[in-house]
C-alpha cells in the first residue's frame, strides 16, 4: 500500500505539469507581450494550454526525481518561452523583468496555497491530512522551483537578471563566459556532489534561503 507522501507527489505530478509549469512559461510570454515583444504570441506560447508549454524531457525528469525516495533535487522544465530581447521596450531591464516574471509566477502559487494551508492548521479544520499535505508539498516545490530559476546560470532565468544588474561592458564579457559554460556548470554543481559525496550547493541554498520562506508561508 502506497504511504500518503507517496500519494502526495502522484496527485502533484498533474497539478505541476498541468498548473505551475504552464503559469511559469505562460507569465514569461505575457511579460514580454506587455513589454513589445510578441514572439511568444507569434508561437502560440501566450496561453494556459499545458499542451503547448509541456517538454517531453524536461516534464520527464521532474516526474522522476519528484518520486526518488529522500531526494531534496526536484528538477525539471517546460518548454522555453521564446523571446527577442531586440523587441523589448527598455533593453536589458525588460529582459530581466520577463525573466523575472517566471520566478514570480511560481512565488504567487505557492502564496495562494499557503492560505489555505493556514487556515487548516491555524483553525484546526478537521481536513484530511493527504490534502495538507499535497498543499505542503505544492508551496515547497513551488518556492524551490523559484530559488532555482533564479540561480544565475543559463538557461535558467537568474542568468538574465544578473546581466541587466551589472554595466553593460561587465554584461558583455559575462555573455560570452556564461554562454559557453554555464550550462557545464550547472550540470556539475547539481550532479557532482552525488557522485563525490561533497555538500551541495544546492542543498545549502534552499536551507540558507528557500526553507525560511516555506516556514514564512506555512507558519511551520
């Protein structure tokens, strides 16, 4: 018989791919449309439709490592929003605006959860515990979700900010470094300290920032 956690992350796989993943790439498109850019409309990709955000890979592994038993690494991706950052009004603070909106969206969901989640716990609703707990779970994958997309690497969305933060002669020369070997990176400090047994950054990340933030939420 399967345990309630185990129940938990089966009924959140939809909710994710179908939900959060969908509203993340979604809220990228609107930003950019906002902000001058219809590429994203061009595609298609200004919608809620899952189907046209899902990414076979990325909604794969999120499936795979939200079910390995005692893992923190929750990993996984829809299908990128396209954007020409040539379209956007206002240059390199638009595009870090559209990148932020991602990370935003997923901020905003685990928010809206959260408010249930409190009113159970705090007034005792006699609700049944598999529900407070998918509720849990949804606010803590959402916020981690967050924390990672913002990790200033490419491809994932903190590259694009830290680049808009800095001037534009420091921007060009990270350009350069980050397209080359960003994604190297990211693949080694996710994937490395299974294999070597040395602490995660990552680990260390979501304890120093992701885990005051479900507590702020939760009130747990």
């Amino acid at each position: 018989m399967l345990d309630d956690l185990t129940i938990a992350k089966l009924l959140l796989i939809p909710i994710l791919l179908l939900v959060a993943l969908p509203i993340h790439e979604f809220s990228h498109a609107l930003a950019a449309y906002r902000l001058g850019d219809g590429t994203a409309k061009l595609f298609g990709r200004l919608s809620l439709n899952p189907v046209v955000h899902f990414d076979p890979v990325g909604g794969t592994l999120l499936i795979i490592t939200l079910l390995v038993p005692n893992s923190f690494l929750i990993f996984g991706w829809a299908k990128p929003t396209p954007v020409n950052p040539m379209n956007l009004r206002g240059g390199r603070r638009s595009d870090a605006l559209v990148a932020l909106a991602g990370p935003l969206s997923n901020f905003v969901l685990a928010a809206a959860a959260a408010i249930p989640f409190r009113v159970m716990i705090e007034t005792g609703v006699d609700a049944p515990d598999l529900i407070k707990l998918l509720l849990y779970l949804f606010i803590q994958i959402n916020i981690v979700l967050m924390i990672f997309n913002l990790i200033p690497l490419p491809p994932l969305d903190g590259s694009h900010i830290l680049l808009a933060l800095v001037d534009p002669q420091t921007s060009w020369r990270l350009r350069a470094v980050l397209q080359q070997y960003g994604s190297m990176i990211l693949l080694a400090v996710i994937f490395l300290p299974a294999v070597t047994g040395l602490p995660s950054p990552l680990g260390i990340i979501f304890d120093v920032v992701a885990r005051p933030i479900i507590s702020l939420l939760t009130g747990l």
